[in-house]
C-alpha cells in the first residue's frame, strides 16, 4: 500500500475533481435525483435568506380594505343605521356579491377623504347590478383608479378574462385603467419568487418573441404609471425576483368599516387616514382562496402581495442571481481550495478548523450582500464542493495516515513490546515524559532456556535460528497477551515488565505476570512435546519473577538510548532466574510477589537466600499451578506436609523434618526439593549447625 503515499497528491486531487465534476454535473442536468441536490437546495437556501435577510420597508401609505368575513356577513346593524346609510342597504339586502353601486360609493368615500389611488383586485367580468353606476364612478376617477384583469393559463391560447363591456369598453386590456393581476409559480415547487410587471402576447402562448407583439401591463405596474412612478418599473417582460416585505406587512382592514360612521371617526380620523394613501381591495376571507404560496408563506394574500410588488419598484428592491459562469467558477474554486487546504495544509484539526471558518466565512458574505446588493450569491453548490471535497480528502489522509501508523506500530512490535509501542503512539506526550526518569513499582520476569549451549553445539545453524524463533514466538506472545512490556531479548533470554508503560496496580500486574509464567511454562511443554515428535531435542527452561519499585527511564547514550528499568527488585528478578537450576524447578518468585498472587495460584516454599549484592535473606517460592488449572489435589494435599517438613527443618527440628519429607517422598520420590532438604536434614541431625544458622543459603556467584 505503499503506492498510496507515493500518488497521495493525485489522489487527492482525483478526489477534487470528481465531487467538484459531480456537483457542476447537476447543473447541466437538473432532474437527474443524486446530481440536482445541491442546486435544489440553494433555492430553499434562497427562501431562507429571503425570510431571515432584509425584507422591503413596508410603506405607510399603503392599505389594503379587504373582503374579509366580517364584511361579508356584516355585523348586526340597528334599522337606522341601514335608512341612513345607502352602502349599508346594498350590502345588507342580499349576500355577497352586493350590487356594485356599493364600489362606486366606496370610491367616492375613499376619494372624498383624499386617497391617492384605489385598485381593485377583483374580477367584474359579469354584468352584474350597479354596473352604471361603478361605470361612472371609474370615469369620475379614471386617473386614480385601476382594476384587475386575470389569464386564464389554463385555456390553450390564455384567455383574457376582464372587466365587462357596461364598465370599460373594449378592448380592455389597453384601456390604462385595466392591469392583469396574475402571478406566475415556479412550476416545481408551486412558489411565486419573481413578478412579471409586463407580458407579450406570445409570452401567454408560449411563442418566441416578435417585434410586432403586444404588451400588457401588470395591476402593479398600472398603479405606478397611474402615480408617476413608471420610471421605476423594470422595461422588459421578464420575471423579476423581488425582495419580500414582512408577512404582516399589509394586513387588510375590513372594508365594511369605511362605511360605519362610528368606525370610520374612530379608526380612520373621519377620512383623514385615507390622504395621500393608495388603497387595494380584495379577497381576504378565506372562503376566496386568493392567497399566493411565496418563500415567506404559504398564505400569502394576493392584494397584498400586488402592493408588494409596487413597494420593491419603488424601493428597486429587486434581487439578481449569481451569473453563471461565476457559479461554475466558484464551484471550481471552492473544490480547488478544499484540494490545497487539505495537500498542503498536513494537520488535520487545523484544517476541519480552516474548512468551517471558510464556510462560516462564506455564509456570512452571502448573507451580507443579500442585505446590501440584492444579490443571491450561489452558496450551497459552492459549500458542497468545499465540505465534500475537503471532508473526503481528510478522510483519504486519516486513512493513510492510519495506514502509515498500522505500518509504522507492525515494524517497531518486531524490535519492541506491543504495549510499549501502543503508549508512545497513543499517549506520546505522558510517555516520553517518564523516560526521564520516575520510580514505580513493577514486576519483573526473567527467563532463560537450560541446555540451549549443548543444543547449539551439536544443531544445524538455520534449524537452531528456527527453533529458537518458536520459542520466543511463543514466550512473547504469553507476554503481550497478560499485558506485559519485552524490555529485551538477551540471546536466549527475556526480560518483560509489568507496570512500567501501563499499571493495572500493584496487585493485578504481579497477578498478569503471574499467568504469563504459568502461560510460558505451559508453552514449552507443548512445545517439547512437539519437538521430541520431530526428533529434535527439547529444552528446559528457567523463570525467575520479583516484584519491588524500580528506576524506568531511558537509558544509553547519545547515539542509542534504550528504555528500560533498573534497580535491586530487576536484580534480584535475574538472580532469581539463575537459581532455578540450583533447586531444580523451573520457576522461582520473591516474597513480594508470592504475597500479591497467593490468591490466583498454589505457591510452593523452596528456600531462604542470600543472593550475590544483597546482605538481607529472601523467601522464595515457586508456581504449583494457577488456582483454575486442573491439578492434583493429592499433591496439594501432599504439599502441606512438606511444607510442614519445612517450617521443622527452619526451625532445627531436623528429626521431624526427616520423617516428614520422608513421607512426602514415599508418594512422590522424584522430587529434587524434597530429596535435597531429606539429605540436609539428615546431615543436620548428625552435626547441627551453629546457633548463628538460620535457613539461608548464601550465594557468592550470580
């Protein structure tokens, strides 16, 4: 897998180009479902930024009378309030739709009280009563009043449907009194995000344009000519994305109230409301659906949504789409600086730190020019490429650098213990600062195989090299599996730790240890077994373990240094080792140890020493077997007579301890220990020691 870190700049960037390939795909195909994600979801972007950015000023002078359900059912009303009030009587005597006399008084009351403009989005197509007299009123007022006009998109050529022949003449839709109040829906999500002020004819029929094409203007966009405004109208029939005024910014009034004396004193001044003011009327009961679904709401009135419109020409609160060549550039760009962020930038953290404070960064430059300029810079496609390319790009680096690191911790477990190579590349920091130098206590084990010189005298060079691998295969293995630390191979030889890199505690590292030994003892027989099948030789093997508080730092030179531990406890541990052959058992531990582990397995007494550097005696024992193996509980029960035998030997007793380990002896007469206390309990018994003797064997030698 080398080849990985050799090609990691091209990979990386094959990762760049193909999220950046694949997010500019969807824009060339937009219904395609995996590609068209992100260009769909910068327009739900879009909508959140028009409903959380700057919203057009609403305008004061905007109202907007609706016909909303009090008005359609009208308050109960005393009998002379009816006689007095014409309005009333019209409105009272049958259901809606009243006789349209009622809008020609509605004129004269609005204009009476000063209004600057009155806009109907309503359609009177049907010749209905009142229709002479709403036709003279709109004489009386043509300069100041509009009315709405409605395509019917649903016909095959968009039918025009306008005010009736009685209340303008045809041909309607020229008459400047006339605007079409249609609003045109995105047609995947139903929503009205941009207004059309002008329409051609063959825009209605779906045919390219024509120089000779006929025009028709907007109910917005007639208002404004009506009010001089018209310069502020965009002079094209394109759609126009608009910035949105507030959703409660033109919250109808009822309408009836115009005509209620005491309402129109106490909320319309007597009319003085009404001055300088430009007034919808429509629909907003609910039973007249006439609501518009925008990114703001879903229930968005149209008369209100029509004052809008004039609010954002007036305002030039118009919004623009990031061109498209700068679109695709910034999707390339964004890929691009992702790809360099995370090749050349090589740490991780630093870089998920710099990819969230550029999108973050990026965000709040596309909030900002929402608000200032209008313009909708392309954001989630231009995030996508930046958080995908830079987020798999890191996750190829974590992968190769895991890769690197599996590598790298399989190539030092050969030359150093598996737990030891886990610390320095899990905890460096805490590891490296205790090869300075710390005491702790630890438990130490030192092995070495007895007749490996004969073996390597007589054997094949290859075949010794291999056998020997296969048992310190097997040895370190029982090392790593319990948790120890291989402090080294000396030929032969092993010393492992427990404690020094990675404590447990006291107790249940000399209990890890412990197992290991039992393990390792376990192993060789196996592997004896194996051997003697093959025809080779088999091997003895000698473990000595102590446990004590040692030196753990690291020790060498300037050139080489080595970790380690040192102190009497490691010492004590080799010795250990080496009297194994003295006693005949193939595994001696200090008190101490036999202390911590007196609960996990059967411990046998073998003698009281005085090893070379050392001035006071220690007990040492040695391993029956661990408290869960099987064993046999006659040599257990066997073993309490010798070590009765041997409190009476250490106690002078040497008659009593020749009888006894004579007994053990009957049952189990191949047993050097006993065999050796029987022959110097008997050589005792005929020349006692001096008073001074006290059961310890002194050691010159190591």
């Amino acid at each position: 897998m080398h080849w990985l870190g050799r090609y990691r700049l091209l990979i990386l960037a094959s990762i760049c180009v193909f999220w950046t390939g694949l997010i500019l795909l969807g824009y060339f195909f937009p219904m395609t479902p995996f590609l068209s994600v992100p260009w769909r979801g910068e327009q739900s972007f879009e909508d959140l930024l028009r409903r959380e950015g700057r919203k057009t000023a609403t305008r004061n002078d905007f109202v907007f009378l609706g016909l909303d359900q009090s008005t359609l059912q009208m308050p109960p009303l005393a009998p002379d309030e009816v006689a007095n009030n014409r309005a009333f009587q019209l409105m009272t005597e049958r259901p809606f739709p009243w006789s349209r006399e009622v809008y020609a008084l509605l004129l004269d009351r609005l204009f009476g009280a000063g209004a600057r403009l009155v806009m109907f989005d309503m359609m009177f197509d049907q010749q209905k009563e009142g229709d002479p007299a709403f036709h003279g009123a709109l004489d009386r007022y043509r300069d100041k009043v509009v009315l709405a006009a409605n395509f019917d998109m649903a016909s095959p050529l968009a039918q025009a449907v306008t005010p009736n022949d009685v209340l303008i003449s045809s041909p309607q839709l020229q008459d400047d009194r006339v605007g079409f109040a249609n609003f045109w829906a995105d047609p995947i999500d139903g929503k009205v995000r941009a207004l059309a002020y002008r329409v051609t004819n063959r825009q209605l029929a779906g045919l390219p344009p024509h120089p000779s094409q006929e025009t028709y203007e907007s109910l917005s966009a007639r208002a404004l000519t009506k009010i001089g405004k018209a310069s502020d109208l965009p002079q094209d029939s394109d759609g126009h994305m608009i910035r949105f005024s507030a959703v409660d910014a033109y919250e109808p009034r009822p309408l009836y109230e115009v005509f209620d004396p005491k309402l129109w004193h106490a909320n319309y001044s007597d009319g003085a409301f009404f001055k300088d003011k430009i007034v919808v009327v429509g629909a907003s009961a609910q039973i007249f659906h006439d609501v518009v679904d925008t990114p703001m709401s879903p229930t968005t009135l149209g008369p209100g949504l029509h004052l809008q419109a004039m609010a954002a020409a007036l305002g030039h609160e118009f919004l623009r789409p990031t061109p498209t060549k700068v679109s695709l550039a910034l999707v390339g760009a964004a890929g691009l600086v992702a790809w360099l962020l995370v090749a050349f930038f090589r740490r991780p953290l630093l870089c998920v730190g710099a990819l969230v404070l550029l999108a973050v960064t990026y965000l709040g430059t596309a909030r900002l020019l929402y608000d200032n300029t209008g313009l909708l810079l392309l954001t989630v496609p231009v995030l996508s490429a930046l958080v995908l390319t830079g987020s798999f790009s890191l996750g190829f680096e974590y992968f190769l650098e895991r890769l690197e690191k599996l590598r790298t911790r399989r190539t030092l477990e050969r030359y150093v213990s598996k737990n030891l190579v886990a610390e320095i590349l899990e905890n460096p920091d805490s590891y490296y600062s205790s090869l300075r130098g710390v005491r702790v206590p630890v438990t130490i084990l030192f092995s070495d195989l007895i007749g490996f010189t004969t073996l390597a005298e007589k054997a094949d060079p290859e075949a010794l090299v291999a056998q020997l691998n296969e048992y310190l295969s097997r040895m370190t293995s029982e090392i790593f599996s319990n948790g120890g630390t291989l402090d080294k191979f000396i030929g032969d030889a092993i010393m492992a730790v427990w404690g020094n890199v990675r404590s447990l505690g006291t107790a249940q590292d000399a209990k890890c240890c412990a197992r290991a030994a039992l393990g390792m003892r376990r192993q060789l027989s196996q592997l004896n077994q194996t051997w003697r099948e093959q025809g080779r030789m088999g091997l003895g093997m000698g473990i000595g373990v102590n446990h004590g508080e040692v030196i753990v730092g690291n020790i060498g030179s300037q050139d080489r240094m080595d970790p380690t531990v040192i102190g009497d406890a490691v010492n004590l541990a080799s010795r250990l080792e080496g009297l194994t052959r003295i006693y005949g058992v193939d595994l001696l531990v200090g008190a101490s140890v036999a202390e911590l582990v007196r609960d996990e397995v059967y411990l046998r007494s073998v003698a009281r020493v005085q090893v070379k550097g050392k001035t006071k005696p220690v007990d040492v024992f040695t391993f029956v077997a661990g408290r869960g193996e099987e064993t046999d509980p006659e040599f257990l029960k066997w073993l309490e007579t010798y070590e009765e035998a041997l409190d009476k030997f250490r106690t002078r007793d040497f008659t009593d301890a020749k009888i006894l380990f004579s007994r053990f002896l009957e049952f189990y007469p191949d047993d050097l220990l006993a065999k050796m206390y029987l022959q110097r309990a008997l050589e005792y018994e005929q020349a006692p020691p001096d008073e001074a003797w006290e059961a310890v064997e002194v050691f010159q030698k190591k």
